[in-house]
C-alpha cells in the first residue's frame, strides 16, 4: 500500500511555497488540493509546522529548508520539485522586514532572492502553470525612479542586481525595503514576458499591514506607532487577513485570472490612497 501511496504522490503536479508563513499557507489552500505542496523555509521547522497544519487538512506535503539569497540552495530547491513532478505553482511569500534586518540583508534577501526564484522557476514551471510573489505597499510609497532604473531593477541578470549604482547607497532599512519590493513588481512584470513563452504566468500581489508574525514585528518595533497610525488613518480602518490575501492568490493563480499576468495587485485597505491624497498625506 505504501509503495502505491508513493506511486501516486510522485505523479501529482507541485505547488511550491517559499515562505511557509500565514499568508503562503493561505494561499496554497486554495490552490492545492489534488497537488503535492512542497513547503521551503529558511527554517525547516517552520515549513514542518506548515506541513503538519496541511496534511491535518488533507493536503500532501513535504518540505525543504532553503536559503533563497543562495543559488545554490535555490538551485537544489527546484530540482527537488521537478523531482517530484510538474511544477504547476510557485507561491514565493519569504523575506525580511525593514525591523527585521540590515539593509544589505533585505536586498540580498527580498530583491536578490526573488530575482532567483522568478529566473529558476521560470526554467522548469509547467506550461499553464502559474505563480505569486508577494511584493509590498511600501515598494508604491517609494517616490518615482527613473526609467533607466525601472529597467535596471526588472531587466539586470540576478547575479549582477546587487551591484546596481541605485542600491550601493542604501542605508536605511526602510528604504531597502521600498527598493526591495518595488523591485519585485518591476521583476515580476519583465519575468512574465519570459514565462509566457512556457505558457505561463507570473504576477505580484503588494499587500498592506496583514497580521503576521512579520507585521507583529513590526508593530512592536521602532516602526509601530507609524504602523498603528497607517491603520488608524486608512480608508478601511483596520489591518488585513493572510485569509483576504488567500482569496487575490487565488483569482491571480486559478483559471479566473487567466488574463492576468506581469502585474500588481495593491490590496492594502487603502493605505496607498490615504498615503498620497488623505490624512497620511
């Protein structure tokens, strides 16, 4: 019976979520039943945690721990999905926030990171298949760059990103941060030309204070009037829910938002909008 089982599992098409946190987890459990969800985290008792929840659910899982400023680790990452089937989803929810970490550490994490995942899987994901990066209303607070740095940030081969003349100045964390995420989406939107040519798609969802550990960080970091001010002040008045961002992964993943590919997807309770025109103005 058991060898069946494995018969079975090793023929199911492969969700891989990066970030086995809350909003990873809520996504792929709307858009992994009848798939094999491999878990990767920096931590591997994370994803084990993640995979326990799921498995308690009825999905089938397994997991990897997986250190996505390293190619080498996200090399071995990919093969070992590819080794269990078709890769038809990538849910990349990692990073690090600005009270989290340096601001070298957030570029090679955040920007570096997800420039990897995108370049990698996007060599082995399956025609029809489809992926989800969660970028960040603070990479739409960030003022405008130029186009020359637009292209950059979407355009510059991974390995050589780091190096950018718009990033060597950085030494806010903050900043890093809106770079970072602001990054993602332009990367996002240049990687979704090549995805297509697997016929594929690949899109951003840029969420704003969602309960997570990370917002709880920041929430009770240096940051944490600003955030409760952010809240208080939006137009929807309260934080979100990995849940809410569950249901964009969602539409943006499944066969209804199959129209959408290289885009961005603020979901933020208005935070944007306040930010630019209301009392966070």
């Amino acid at each position: 019976m058991t060898d069946k089982m494995n018969m079975k599992r090793a023929t199911l098409d492969v969700i891989v979520v990066v970030g086995a946190g809350s909003i990873g987890q809520a996504i792929a459990r709307r858009v992994s039943a009848g798939k094999h969800v491999l878990l990767a985290d920096l931590r591997i008792e994370a994803a084990d945690a993640a995979a326990k929840v799921l498995n308690d659910a009825g999905f089938v899982t397994s997991t990897f721990a997986v250190d996505i400023s390293s190619r080498s680790s996200v090399v071995a990452l990919v093969s070992a999905a590819a080794a269990i089937g078709e890769v038809t989803g990538l849910i990349h929810a990692a990073g690090v926030s600005p009270s989290q970490a340096p601001p070298a550490t957030i570029l090679k994490v955040d920007l570096y990171g997800t420039a990897l995942l995108l370049e990698l899987f996007g060599d082995v994901i399956a025609a029809g298949g489809s992926g989800v990066v969660i970028a960040s209303q603070s990479g739409h607070r960030l003022g405008a760059l130029t186009a020359d740095e637009d292209r950059a940030l979407a355009m510059t081969p991974a390995e050589e990103l780091l190096e950018l003349p718009l990033l060597t100045s950085v030494t806010d964390p903050l900043n890093a941060y809106q770079i970072a995420k602001r990054g993602n989406a332009l990367r996002v939107k240049a990687e979704a030309v090549r995805w297509a040519e697997r016929g594929a798609r690949i899109n951003t969802i840029s969420p704003g204070i969602i309960m997570t550990p990370l917002a709880n960080d920041e929430l009770s970091g240096p940051r944490g009037e600003g955030y409760r001010r952010m809240i208080d002040l939006s137009p929807a008045g309260r934080a979100g829910t990995p849940d809410e961002v569950g249901t964009v992964g969602a539409l943006l993943m499944g066969p209804d938002g199959a129209f959408i590919t290289g885009s961005d997807i603020l979901m933020d309770g208005g935070v944007t909008a306040s930010w630019f025109y209301g009392d966070l103005a």
